[in-house]
C-alpha cells in the first residue's frame, strides 16, 4: 500500500497518460478528475460511470486522501466544530460559523501548526504534516454539505483560519484555491476566500504574484517588534520592517485592501503605545484593522483585554480613520473560537 501515489497529485495530463499505459480512453481523464475535485464522494467505488475494471486499476495504483468526516458538534450560537480524520489517521478541524447573511467555513492547511504562537491552542499540539491540496479542498466540500444538512443552505465564504500556516504549506495552499475557484474545481468566487497569515514576507510576495484574487489577513497582534516576537516567537526570523515592506508590495501588485488582525491581551498589546504604533504600521499599508478577542486557552497566561479598553481601542482608530471591526468570538462553549481548534478533541483521544 506504501507504494502507491496519491491520485489527486496527479495533473490531467499525467492521468491521461497512465490510462493510456492502462489501454484505456483519455476522456476517462475528465470524467475522474471530476470525482476526485467536484464531487462529495469517498471512494473510488463511488464512482459510477467508470468500469469496474477501470476502478480496480486505479484502487490497485492510487490512495485517495480523501478527508472523512468523524464528527461534529452544534454550538450554543450554532457555530458547528466538525473533526476530520485523514487516510493516515491524522486529525483536523474545521469550522461553520453561520451569521445573518452568511455561512462561513474555517478550513485547516495542516495537522498541528510548526509556528507555535504562545497564545495558540494549535501552536501547543505537535506538528504533523502539511495537509495536500485535496485534503484542504475536501473540507469545502464536506463542511457545504454539513451546512446544506443542518442549516438548509451551503457556504457561502471560506477563511483560511484554521489549524496551521498556510504559508508554510504553500504549494499545497495555492493549488487547493485554485481547484476551489476553477471551473474544474467548486467554482468559487475568490473574493469569498480570506487566507489568514502569521506574516512571512517571502510568502507574501509569492502569493502576489499568483494573483489568485483571495483576501488577505495579516496576524500582526503587536506593531512592536520585541513583543510581537514575546508572542510569535517565530517573528524573530522575520522584522516588522520586512514584513510591511512585503506588504507593501502586495497591495501594489494586487490593489487589494489588506486586513490586520489583532488580538486583544490585557497589559500587553492594548496600551496607547501599542495603538499607536498599531496606527502607523497600518496606515503605512492602507490596511482595515480587526481587533479579536482573545479566547484564553490552557497553559497561557495571557488574558484577554477587558470590554473597556476594546472600545478604546475601537474609538482610536475610528477617530484616526481607519475600517476598524471587532470580530466576534463564536463557539466558544466547544472551543471552536479561533485557537481554541482541537485543544479539547486531541486531548480526549
Ligand atoms: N496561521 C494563520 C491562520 C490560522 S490562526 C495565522 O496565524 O493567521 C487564525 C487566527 O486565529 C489568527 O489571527 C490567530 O492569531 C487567531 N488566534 C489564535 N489563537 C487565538 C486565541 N487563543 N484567541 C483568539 N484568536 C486566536
Ligand atoms: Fe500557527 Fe496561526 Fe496558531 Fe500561530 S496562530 S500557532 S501561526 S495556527
């Protein structure tokens, strides 16, 4: 079994040549792609207009890492949390977060995430793997039918937000939101796609000249250097100078609008200081701001701002013209908030 490829790593072209290798008809090619990207199947089996003969070809070449939905959990604001097992057992999660006017899934790009921010229930779990381009596209699929199921109406937006970097996975990362926003793919809008970065600059230029039309989100949490590194020790690697030049330059090739994201922790990020510094990174790359409580998570001492100086907060930069929004927490009570992904779930099992 350990022989035996990935099918979904393979290009039409390259499926086209193995079943010429297999004496079977190149349209064969499209028809499987589609099962494999398009569809909400699981099993090569599941695929009714191909040949037995032709099936059990492919089962005897190809593993298809197709994600499996373990299970899921409704929420009290009915944020949903659903957990996905991949073919090698690995364990994933993902979000719906239903709202007035939308339905918006949280989907992870690994299993467990290398960056380990200190305020970050992922960042505490041991990294696994980078999740393939089909495993990431899988969630969209399986989360639009769980929607479909439970609320009556699929997805509507996709954020890049939960486990993992997606910068880190890069490849990965770009090819899954091209099969979601391609005809061959779900054909989404990329302008319903907001990737979440912990901001590293090289990938940043990378993702710019993709021109992949998704929205952008910078985890910036502190516009000081010494104490964002406090909280992301990987941004030691990484200066705020680097990274607001990198940004710079996306919203010069995109002329997309960039949002900071920025989480409140009392007594470290949320003093007059950290705001103003918060102001002139910001206001360096025309960014929107969205201040994000913080939902505390075990072994960290951090504590999220009070209600008060939020609104401070809020008041500043509404006074100095900026799109400022506070994200609201949701799905609290399952851990299902930002961060809060998989800390109880991998700790049960
Ligand atoms: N790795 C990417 C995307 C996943 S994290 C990134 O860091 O951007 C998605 C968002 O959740 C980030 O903005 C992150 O800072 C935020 N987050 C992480 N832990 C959190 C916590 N305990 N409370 C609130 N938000 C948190
Ligand atoms: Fe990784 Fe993002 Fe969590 Fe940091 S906040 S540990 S980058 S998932």
């Amino acid at each position: 079994m350990n022989d035996k490829q990935l099918i979904r790593t393979l290009s039409p072209d390259t499926l086209k040549n193995w079943l010429a290798e297999h004496k079977e008809k190149p349209f064969r090619a499209q028809q499987i792609m589609s099962w494999l990207w398009q569809k909400d199947v699981h099993a090569i089996d599941d695929m009714t207009n191909i040949p037995e003969t032709l099936r059990l070809k492919l089962q005897q070449s190809f593993i298809w890492d197709r994600t499996q939905l373990l299970s899921f959990q409704l929420s009290s604001d009915k944020t949903i949390k659903a957990v996905f097992k991949l073919y090698d057992d690995a364990i994933i999660e993902g979000v719906i977060i239903p709202s007035d006017k939308r339905m918006t899934a949280c989907i992870s790009t690994q299993a467990g995430c290398p960056v380990k921010c200190v305020f970050c229930a992922t960042g505490q779990l041991k990294f696994i793997r980078n999740l393939s381009a089909g495993e990431i596209v899988d969630q969209v699929v399986d989360l639009n039918q769980l929607s479909q199921e439970r609320f009556g109406k699929g997805l509507t937006n996709v954020v890049i937000m939960g486990m993992g970097e997606p910068l880190l996975n890069m490849e990965n990362t770009i090819m899954a939101i091209k099969k979601i926003t391609s005809d061959e793919g779900l054909r989404w809008s990329p302008r319903r796609i907001t990737l979440s970065t912990v901001g590293i600059p090289e990938g940043i230029i990378r993702l710019a000249n993709e021109h992949l039309g998704v929205n952008l989100a910078i985890s910036l949490h502190s516009a000081i250097q010494e104490k964002r590194e406090k909280l992301i020790p990987f941004a030691k690697k990484y200066s705020l100078v680097d990274l607001q030049t990198a940004l710079k330059q996306y919203t010069y090739f995109t002329h997309q609008k960039i949002t900071i994201e920025y989480l409140m922790l009392q007594d470290m990020n949320d003093s007059i200081t950290d705001a103003t510094a918060l102001s002139h990174f910001a206001s360096q790359i025309n960014a929107k701001i969205n201040l994000i409580p913080f939902n505390p998570i075990d072994h960290c001492n951090l504590q999220p701002s009070s209600a008060i100086k939020i609104e401070e907060f809020m008041s500043f930069f509404k006074y100095k013209n900026f799109t400022v929004r506070l994200r609201k927490g949701r799905g609290v009570d399952i851990d299902a908030a930002c961060g809060q992904l998989a800390n109880k779930f991998l700790k049960d099992v």
